[in-house]
C-alpha cells in the first residue's frame, strides 16, 4: 500500500490529470482454472482494481493441491514483492495510457515494435517505483536478471543474426517474447528476453535525449527510439 501510495503520487506529477485508483479490492481468488486465474491476478477498470493475494504467495501455496497447476517456473516471482510493478504495469494500459493504441495489438507488429513497446512501460514503472530492482519490474529472479546482464551481447546477436528485429511474422519472434520456461535457442536464459532489450534500448534512449516521459510514450515509431539510443549491447 505504502509503494503504490508513493507511486502514483509520482504518477499524478507527470500526469495531473490522470485518475487515481478508485476502491482496491484485495482478495483470495481460490481454486481457479490456471490461465484464468494467473491472467486476472490484478484486474483494473475505471470503477476499481481488485489484486488476488493468493496469486501472490505461491511459494506458500505451491504443495497445495488446488493451486498445482500453476507452472514451476512462474512461482519464484509469484510473491508479494512482484505486487506494485504487476499493479502498476495493469494501470498504466488501462487507465493513464489507455488513448494510446498499443502496437502489440496490431498484425503487423515487429519485434522491435513489440520489445520497445514493453521496454516503455517497463521504463515508467521503475520510475514510479525507484527503490525497486529492475528484476521486480521485469518480473525476473534476481538470478534471471543476472544471466541477462552477463548475455546481454549474445542475446543481441542471436536478434541480429536471425533476423528477427523486424521480423512481423509473431510466431517467428515470439520465442523472445511469450511467457515460459525459457527462450527457446538461448541455453539456460530466462523467458521473454527480447523484453529485456527493449527495456535497455528505452533507458539508453532516455539517458541520450531530453525527453519527457509524456513524449516517450507518443513516439509510436520504435525505429526512432532504436536509433536515438545509439543502443550498443556490453560485453560482459
């Protein structure tokens, strides 16, 4: 309660005239087919948001027999310190910047179209949230963040080689987008690592240019972003 009071007080800086939370519901949402239950975990809407604290203490709950069907590899970050940046990423698309299309929406989506999108709100969440570890805000372990550091160069040059940065066919590029064990063609990477560097090349992107949060989110080509990064992987 006290990081997301914090937050959106940041939030109504930047945006005066966005709406403010109205009635957080906490609750327990029991026994629940999976993709049901992980998919509406935090639900927001103009008339209130509800959190699902159940969903949230899965290394608590991982042995009981009605929740067994929540994936392994999704309930190291099923935990209450995932709560805020999960709320506030639902809240940025559905409230603060709901005007603005989304392009993963869009059949013709790229790659870069779809990593830079999520690179954005990732970028306003940790600015909302700055004491938190880009891995809360990424939804990664601590460890899986850490082996994106450590292959950040690599990751980049599977991208390259592949052909995959403006690739629009999905189910050719979504190996590094989609949720899951781990991104298929990177040993012992961690999922959605294309997300990963599309956060990158935002804060490379923020840090090079004068510009507002506002601005960033209305740039709608992520050529223009990728550019102006002059985003450059580290070799670690």
């Amino acid at each position: 309660q006290e990081d997301l009071t914090s937050a959106f007080a940041r939030l109504k800086k930047i945006y005066p005239n966005t709406q403010l939370p109205k009635n957080v519901y906490t609750l327990l949402f029991g026994p629940a087919d999976f993709s049901y239950a992980y998919d509406n975990k935090i639900v927001v809407t103009k008339e209130f948001s509800a959190i699902s604290l159940d969903m949230y203490c899965m290394n608590q709950l991982k042995n009981n027999e009605y929740y067994k069907q929540i994936p392994k590899y999704m309930i190291p970050t099923l935990s209450s310190s995932y709560i805020a940046p999960d709320f506030l990423m639902v809240y940025l698309r559905e409230i603060t910047f709901r005007n603005i299309p989304l392009k993963q929406t869009q059949a013709d989506c790229s790659l870069l179209d779809y990593i830079i999108e999520e690179g954005k709100y990732m970028y306003v969440v940790h600015t909302l949230l700055p004491l938190y570890k880009d891995s809360q805000v990424m939804d990664y372990t601590d460890n899986q963040y850490a082996w994106c550091e450590i292959n950040e160069k690599n990751i980049w040059g599977f991208i390259i080689q592949n052909n995959l940065l403006f690739e629009k066919d999905r189910t050719k590029y979504m190996i590094l987008t989609n949720d899951g064990p781990e991104s298929k063609g990177l040993s012992g990477s961690p999922a959605r690592v294309g997300n990963y560097i599309g956060y990158k090349i935002v804060d490379a992107f923020m840090k090079k240019n004068n510009v507002t949060i506002d601005s960033l989110m209305k740039i709608s080509d992520a050529t223009v972003i990728l550019k102006q990064s002059q985003y450059k992987p580290k070799k670690r």
